[in-house]
C-alpha cells in the first residue's frame, strides 16, 4: 500500500471519529435540553451553565480538531483526534461535577486509541486520561464530590488496568495480523508459482509464443465458437524455407536466433484476437478470428513479405523466407479435415518454389476436387 493510500484511510478512520464527536454534542444538547424541565436550578442558569458554556466548549475544541485534520497530514491526524477526545471528556466531566460523569467520560480517550491498533497512541491517550484526573483533583471536583487520595488511586489503578486489558487484545489483534499477512504472502507466492507454472505448461519456452498442445486446445474451442454462433475463423501455417540448412551451415544457435526473430514479427503483425503458436520446430500456426478471410490474408501476405526483407544478423544479413498455407473454416467440416487442408496447402507451397502463399479454396467434402489459390 503506497504513502497516499495510507494517509486517504487515516483520514477516513478519522473522520469517523469526528463525526462520532459531532453526534456527541449534539446528544449532549438534546438530553441537557431535557433535563432542563425537571432540574430546580432557575431555566436561565441551568441553560447558561450547562447548555451555552459547556457546548461551546465542546463546539470550540471540534472546529480547531477540524481544522487540525485538514492542516496536519500522516500520524499527527491521530493524535489531534485523542486529544480533543480528552478535551471533549474532561469538558463534560468537569462542567457536571459527578463522579458518574467522571468513569464513563474518561475512558474515552482510551476507548478511541484503540481504533488505531498501535500501543504508543494507547499509552498517550491513558496519559491524557491521567493528566486530567490529576488536574481535576487539584481543583474543587474532588472536594464536592469527597474523593479521598484512596478512591484517586483506586480510580487511577481502574483506568491502568482498564489500558491493560485493551494492549492485550491489541497485542492479540496484531498476533492474528501478523498470521494473516504471512499465510496471503504464502498463498499469493503459491498463486505466482501456479500461474508461472501454468504459463510454462501452455507456452514454448524458446520463442514465449503458445506450444503445440494449447494450439490444438484452443483450435476446438474456436471451431466450436464457430459452429455455435457463426464466428469466422482462418488458419495459417508457416513454414520457414529450408531451416535444416539453416543449422547445419550456422549452428542450432543461428537457427534458435531464426526462431525468436520470426516469433517476434508475427506478434507485431497479428492482433489481439489472433492466436499465435510455435506447432513444432520451424513451423507456426496462426488462427485468426472474427474478420474475413482477406483481411486475415492480408495479414499473412505481409509478414511474409516482410520476413522476406528482414535482415538475420545470425545469417551475416541475408533474410530468411517462409512458405504458407492458409484456409478458411467451412461449418461442419471438422477440425481434422480443416487442418489437413492448410498443411496440404503448406505442402503445395513448398513444391511450387517456397516463399509464396497457396490458399485451399474448398473443404475436400464440398468438392470432389479442392482447388488452390
């Protein structure tokens, strides 16, 4: 996860809780506004005291939080976030004068460090609680309410102990973390060996193009796209002009260079419908789907011609040359018989004086006697 993507989360946790905030206030208005029909304190004191100062105290500390969130970016949000939650209950704590207020209101900074699964901010919102016990009982809170040095500790050890439990359950939370990223980073190295794996079972590993048994995989599953829905569909099959001597004169490495060089070309020239294998030592396979039969003719034509011109630097500049035979698919005439019409039209090729293109007009079942282009 990249820094902006973090810091967008922090902010969003943040933003929770603000909002969170913001609904407290406006929970404190409603219930005070309530308890003003039945207090016995006269309307307009009740109203001052514990309606207008308290929630602007309270409005006050939000704006310069909001403010806080938008000038300060990173960890620091996190912090601002714990310390208005102290100043939000150290406000309604001490504006109430209650031992009641006093428990309940103070976890809060504890309670809200806990969103951020990190022991640090735990420690510093237990120390913010601390701070403000301390200064409350430095003030008129403790002597209204009676609270004896014993109930200060005993409050402060409740509040320790309280920081306790949470770090235990962060501690835990970060053991099951931890858990759980090393068994994805397992499953997601298991996941790349699978895919590499799989990639090498299906593709040719001298020229990266797909090998001779996903050839035949996905040469019935366009067949069958065909005969279902209509799908146009053509062969080629590429045969690279007399390769033997190729490597008998330059060696298997020459002959190796050949095979990657052509590979190459045939990927720049097909598109990303066109299905592109090496079918077995110099001999390559094309299906070309969904465009007629001449544009996909067209295409073989110029990778011929430009092979034809190509310089091969392990052959001292000379080209090399191919023969092709192509075809078109006709509904119903089958795989073996389809196939069998471009390798004779690839054969035809060859006896007729090699980098050319013979085309196999009829399927041998339409015509007793198929004719070549």
């Amino acid at each position: 996860m990249d820094y902006e993507s973090i810091n967008y989360n922090r902010y969003r946790w943040n933003r929770m809780l603000l909002n969170g905030f913001w609904s407290i206030l406006i929970i404190t208005i409603i219930l005070e506004s309530l308890y003003s029909t039945v207090s016995e304190l006269p309307r307009t004191q009740f109203i001052i005291e514990y309606m207008v100062r308290p929630s602007a105290l309270l409005l006050g500390f939000l704006l310069m939080a909001e403010l806080g969130l938008r000038l300060y970016n990173g960890r620091y949000q996190d912090y601002i976030v714990i310390l208005t939650s102290t100043l939000i209950a150290f406000t309604i704590v001490y504006i109430h004068n209650s031992i009641n207020y006093l428990i309940l209101a103070l976890f809060l900074p504890i309670m809200v460090s806990i969103f951020y699964f990190q022991t640090k901010k735990l420690l510093f919102a237990l120390g913010n609680t601390l701070a403000s016990l301390y200064i409350m009982y430095g003030t008129s809170y403790f002597a209204n309410n009676d609270i004896s040095i014993v109930g200060l500790i005993t409050i402060t050890v409740m509040f320790c102990a309280f920081t306790l439990i949470a770090w235990g359950i962060l501690s835990r939370g970060m053991e099951l973390l931890s858990h759980l990223k090393s068994n994805f980073e397992r499953n997601q190295e298991l996941l790349v060996k699978t895919v590499w794996m799989d990639k090498l079972a299906k593709t040719d590993a001298l020229t990266g193009l797909y090998n001779h048994m996903t050839f035949h995989e996905f040469f019935e599953k366009l067949i069958d796209q065909h005969e279902r829905y209509g799908l146009s569909l053509q062969l080629a099959i590429i045969d690279i002009d007399n390769f033997k001597l190729v490597n008998d004169r330059y060696g298997h490495r020459a002959g190796d260079a050949i095979l990657r060089n052509v590979s190459e070309l045939l990927r720049s020239k097909s598109r990303v419908n066109d299905f592109i294998a090496r079918y077995g030592g110099e001999e390559f396979a094309v299906l070309f789907t969904d465009q007629s039969s001449n544009e996909s003719l067209t295409v073989v034509e110029l990778i011929r011609e430009a092979l034809s011109k190509l310089p091969q630097q392990s052959l001292g500049g000379e080209p090399i040359t191919v023969s092709i035979g192509f075809a078109e698919y006709s509904t119903g005439e089958g795989k073996e018989h389809f196939f069998n019409r471009v390798d004779t039209a690839l054969y035809k090729a060859k006896n007729n004086g090699k980098n050319c293109t013979v085309i196999w007009a009829d399927p041998p079942h339409e015509s007793g006697e198929s004719q070549l282009a």
